[in-house]
C-alpha cells in the first residue's frame, strides 16, 4: 500500500500538495514529444483504473489530460523537444483524482483565452483545449502564470451537481 502524501513524501516539482486524502500515485517529466504524451497518458490511465479513483470518467480525463499536455508542449514548450513537462496524478478512491500538467515555458493569462463557443470564434483556431478541459473535468485552475494546470475529477458518489 502506498503512502499517503504528505509534504515531504511528493517529489518537489509540480506536486507540492500536502492533501492527506491523496495518494501519489505518479510523477513524471516527459519530453515534448507528442509519443511521450501517447505513454504517459497510459501509465496515468492504468493507474487511475488499478486505483478506481475516476471509475466511469476515465474517457473524460483522458481528453482534459491530453488537451493539458498537449497544450503544454505546443504552447508552453514551443514543440522544443529538450525541454520538460511535468505530469503529476493523484488518487483517492472515495474521492477522485488531481492531475497537475506544468511546463516551464513562458507565462501566459488563461483568461484572455477567448471562449470557442462564441460566434465571433467559432472559426478560431485557439481556446478549444482549455474549453474541453473545463467541460471534462470537475476543476480547472491555472498557477504558475499559467504555466501549471490543475485539474480535478471527482469520484462520481462526489460528483458536482449539474
């Protein structure tokens, strides 16, 4: 049985969380290679089934996981296959999960993002990744000067009322 997290148990990097209801379940810096993206949303796939913490969800997180990451190599990353993007997921099976996407790229304001749903940008090409992840997942928040996406799916008996 693993651990729970605490402070000194998550590696320093994107998960300095100290939630006693988690559990690590797994950490990673990747390459900014889309074939990477394809391996480690299997290992965080297989974990979350093993640890049923997104039992039901898990088409949903790998789509929020996937726009996460992607967005951080082409955008964050600028598709430099030298630098890192950090990958960090969390379990707790009666509460759901937490998946924390960082890059180390430049700053930018997820709010000035336009909304893809608008007439005005239905035709843009930019927005529609943040748009899916928010609509997957149950949180979406950004630190780091949004550089760090957090992103939280809870066990469905704690779901968000619709």
């Amino acid at each position: 049985m693993p651990a729970r997290a605490s402070g000194d148990d998550i590696p320093k990097g994107p998960c300095q969380f100290g939630r006693k209801e988690l559990i690590l379940r797994f950490w990673q810096a990747i390459p900014s290679t889309i074939p990477a993206v394809n391996r480690v949303i299997a290992r965080i796939l297989r974990v979350a089934r093993a640890m049923e913490c997104a039992q039901g969800q898990l088409d949903k997180v790998e789509i929020a996981l996937r726009e996460a990451l992607n967005n951080a190599i082409v955008h964050g990353s600028r598709g430099d296959r030298k630098k890192k993007v950090a990958v960090c997921c969390l379990c707790a099976e009666d509460k759901g999960m937490l998946l924390v996407v960082e890059n180390f790229g430049p700053a930018f304001d997820p709010t000035r993002i336009p909304d893809p749903t608008t007439a005005e940008n239905v035709f843009s090409l930019h927005g529609r990744g943040i748009f899916l992840m928010r609509q997957m997942m149950d949180e979406v928040t950004y630190r780091k000067g949004g550089r760090q996406v957090i992103m939280k799916k809870a066990a469905r008996s704690h779901r968000r009322p619709a």
